[in-house]
C-alpha cells in the first residue's frame, strides 16, 4: 500500500510527467486538489474513485486535517493512492505535512514532482527568473502564511534580485507598501493569471502602481528586473509577426 504524492504541474496537462501519468492509470483513488487539471483524472481507470478536496482563497471544501485523515484512511485500505496537487507537492503544496502525518501512521509515500507554478508559468511567456546580467538570486515567498504561527516569517525585507509570491493577490494592497519600504517604487513587476492556461493573462507595471490595476487570482506575482527582460522579450517577438 502506497500513497503518491503526484505534482499535476502549474495548469496546463501536458506539462504533467510521464511517471505520474503511469501511476493515475493504476490509481485505485485520486484525492486532488482545485489547481490540479480536471482533464489529468481521465488518466485514471474508470474504476478508481475521485475525491476532490480543494482549497482556494477563502472556500476550503476540507481543511488540512481533514485531508490527512483522509489519505490515513484510503492508504490502510487502498493499494495505490493518489494525491494530484497543483504544481509541485512541496512547494506550497503541504506536500511535507500530509507525507509526515502518513508515515507516522506507518503508511509508505512516494513522491513525484512537479513543475511548480512559478517556474512553469514564467517560462512559458518567456520571463527567466534568473538572469546572469542582473539577476542571480531568486526567493520564492507565500502571501498566506499559517494564521496558527505564533510568530510571523514573512516580513518582506527579502534582497534577492527577484522575488515570486505565490497565493498573494488578495492581499497585494497589503504586501506592497511593506515591500516599498525595501524596494524602488519603480521595481517592475509581472503578474501572470491561470499561467499555462488559455485564459492566460499577463499584467505588467510598477511596484509603485500594480495595486492599481485588475488581477484577479490564481496568478503569480514577479517582482524584479527579469521583468525588463521579458518586455523587451515581447518587443523582439513582435518584431517577428
């Protein structure tokens, strides 16, 4: 009995990889979350049960400890559990505290990673997050930390040449003047909404005047001058056209 923790990658199903494809078509359960593609659990033998436990920006049909208890119950019964998590399992994805509370219940996991959505959806328009002219260090910084810490790790004093928060945008007008209090108001800054998807959209501006403009989430928020690098990009590419 095993339970595999399968990164569905950042949107698009064909950036899934070909491991975790092979383990949803032996699947006896796929447990799987709102950002993991509907169309990856077609994949699944019709026999298999599905079992959504989603989360997004206030509306969690199941709380964490749910989901736990969950995996604990269909692994003691089932030969081969799926857990499909958006992106890859262990950035952001809790991946560490589900594979945790299933060992301790002597329940073997395995995990297969994925393309997370911060490397997935700024490659594929063309935005390197690292670029060697000016930008050699990269954070990578949730904007929903556990409101249960008893004391806070993100304050947004981060120096490195370009910074990616993930699950912010609720929160962006929040975030933004505690990041001008380290950063130029003329940082440039990306956002990509439904990365890889086809309703993809991509937003661009100024630290100085994002707030200001219309993002709606799931998007990725890019802050740094690999901005720069993809506007000048698209510039060349339309060049081309």
């Amino acid at each position: 009995m095993t339970v595999y923790m399968l990164g569905a990658g950042p949107g698009d199903p064909d950036l899934i990889t070909l491991k975790a494809i092979k383990i949803l078509e032996k699947a006896d359960v796929v447990l799987y979350d709102s950002l993991a593609n509907d169309s990856l659990l077609e994949y699944a033998p019709t026999t298999a049960r599905l079992i959504y436990v989603g989360k997004r920006a206030g509306e969690h049909y199941r709380k964490q400890p749910e989901i736990n208890q969950l995996l604990i119950d269909e692994g003691k019964k089932c030969e081969t559990v799926v857990r499909l998590k958006g992106g890859d399992p262990f950035i952001f994805g809790r991946g560490g505290e589900e594979e945790l509370a299933l060992l301790r219940e002597g329940i073997d996991v395995e995990v297969v990673p994925g393309i997370n959505s911060a490397l997935g959806s700024a490659a594929m328009i063309g935005l390197p997050l690292t670029h060697r002219a000016i930008a050699t260090s990269l954070t990578l910084v949730t904007g929903h930390e556990d409101p249960e810490k008893s004391e806070k790790q993100v304050n947004w004093d981060y120096t490195a040449d370009t910074l990616v928060i993930f699950m912010g945008v609720g929160l962006l007008k929040k975030y933004v003047p505690k990041l001008l209090e380290y950063r130029d108001a003329d940082t440039p800054v990306c956002v990509i909404e439904n990365g890889t998807l086809p309703d993809q959209k991509v937003i661009t501006g100024t630290l100085g005047d994002i707030t200001e403009k219309k993002i709606r989430p799931p998007a990725l928020v890019i802050i740094g001058e690999v901005v720069d690098i993809y506007l000048e990009a698209e510039k060349l590419r339309s060049k081309l056209e």
